[in-house]
C-alpha cells in the first residue's frame, strides 16, 4: 500500500508536510550523513527515527498550532466566521449577508437578531452567528462540492500548524548545525573530504530553512488564510440558497379505464 495513502488530502497537506518542512535540516543530515549504500543496522535505525520524528511532530504541530489559533482569535475578537457575519463589518456585502442571515434562521430553527438587537448585545448576535458556522461545517463536509472552501481550509491548517512548530523547527537547525560543526571539525583531521562536501550541503539546507522559518512562517500568513476561509464559509450559502433540493417527484397519472388482471 502506498504510504501517502495512508492519509487524507487535509492530513496530508496540513498536518504531515508542516512536520516534513519543520524536520527538513534533520532529514537532510540522516539522509546525507548515514551510508545507504548497504541496509545495515544503522539504516533501519535512520528510517525508523524520521517516521518516529515525523509523527510527533505532526502531533505537536497539530497541538501547537490550536494553541496559536486561540491566540489569534483573541486577538482579532473571535472567528473570522462570526466577525465577518456582524453589521459592522464591511468584507462581505450587507444584503448578501441579510440573504444569508434569514436562510440559517430558517435550518437553525431561531430567530436572527435584528440591527437593533446586535446594537444592544453583539454577544447574542454573536452567538446566532456562530450557530451559523457550526451549521454550515457540517454542511460544507463534502469537498467534490465544496472545494475551494476546502482548499481554504488545507492553507490554513498548513500555516497554522508551521507557525506552531516555527520555534521548535529553528531549534532543530541550531542542533543540526552544532552536530555538523563538530561532524567538519572531525572530518578535517581525518582528511575525510566526502563527509565534509555532504555536511557542507547540510549546512545549505539549514540556512536555507532558517530563512524560511523566520521570514515566511509568520502570524499575520495564518491570520490571512484563516479570513479567506471564513469569507469562503460564509459565501457557501450561496450554493444552498441557488440550488435548494428538489422535491420528490409524483408518480405520473394514468388515464383511461385499467385493465383487469387475469
């Protein structure tokens, strides 16, 4: 069976390769500076030691990056979901937003709050609003239909999830490279010039994914991705209200006198 089989498309592309970028520098030193021109002892222990590094830090990735998610949240005054839903906020068109507002009440079973009800408690309106996303999840589940809000979501949970393993990723590099020096520092004794040209690479590869880190896996990447993927939650009332279900079709009527049966 193939291994990226074993996972979906969102733990694939959200969970697994944040781990995969974060462990770059440490892959790249177990792949240049371990023998594989014999499967040896040493070998077995490689493997066994990136599937094991890799699988916990997708799990810390995943831990970390909820951690982040509230911190964001706190700070931006809540779901992009919910704040992106209030009157006072401009990203989405208002009628759009009514339209969108009365259809929910409709499948939530409640009442919508009015302007004037949201002027008095943003809280309760609030809370309608975040009915509205618990709904339209659940709704939106199925990704042959909804791909684009999937994909949304995919960039999201890759950068939320990077961004909480950013620190321990740089981590990883200071390691490495100490490792490498003293890899260098050996090799020069012993006139070993292969081991250096592939501790060198390493060093490439540690630099190049220190830069990385520190200039792309920012907050303000995970805030932004989060947005379009609230904006996209919400637009996906449009598919329901366009294309509402069909209602069972009447079996047609016969005309004329049945035959008896024999």
């Amino acid at each position: 069976m193939d291994f990226l089989k074993v996972f979906d498309a969102y733990s694939l592309r959200a969970r697994l390769f944040p781990a995969v970028i974060a462990a770059a520098p440490s892959l790249a030193a177990l792949a240049l500076l371990v023998s594989w021109k014999s499967f040896e002892l040493s070998n077995v222990i490689a493997t066994v030691a990136i599937l094991v590094l890799l699988f916990a830090i997708a799990d810390f990735a995943r831990a970390r990056g909820r951690s982040v998610e509230r911190e964001l949240y706190s700070e931006h005054g809540g779901l992009p979901s919910i704040t992106m839903f209030r009157r006072n906020d401009s990203t989405i068109d208002g009628g759009l937003k009514d339209r969108y507002r009365v259809f929910l009440a409709i499948k939530l079973g409640v009442q919508p709050p009015s302007p004037e009800e949201e002027r008095a408690s943003q809280s309760s309106a609030d809370s309608f609003y975040e009915q509205c996303g618990v709904w339209l999840r659940q709704a939106t589940r199925d990704t042959k239909k909804f791909p684009i809000l999937f994909n949304e979501n995919i960039t999201y949970g890759f950068r939320r999830n990077l961004l909480g393993v950013k620190w321990l990723a740089l981590a990883l590099n200071v390691l490495v490279v100490a490792i490498s020096v003293v890899i260098l520092w050996r090799s020069a004794w012993t006139l070993d010039t292969e081991i250096s040209k592939r501790t060198i690479v390493v060093f490439i590869v540690a630099a190049a994914h220190a830069v990385y880190m520190l200039l792309a896996v920012r907050r303000t990447a995970v805030w932004d991705a989060s947005k379009a993927y609230g904006r996209e939650l919400i637009l996906s009332c449009e598919a329901f209200i366009a294309s509402p279900p069909s209602l069972p079709r009447k079996a047609p009527v016969r005309r004329g006198t049945p035959k008896s049966e024999n």
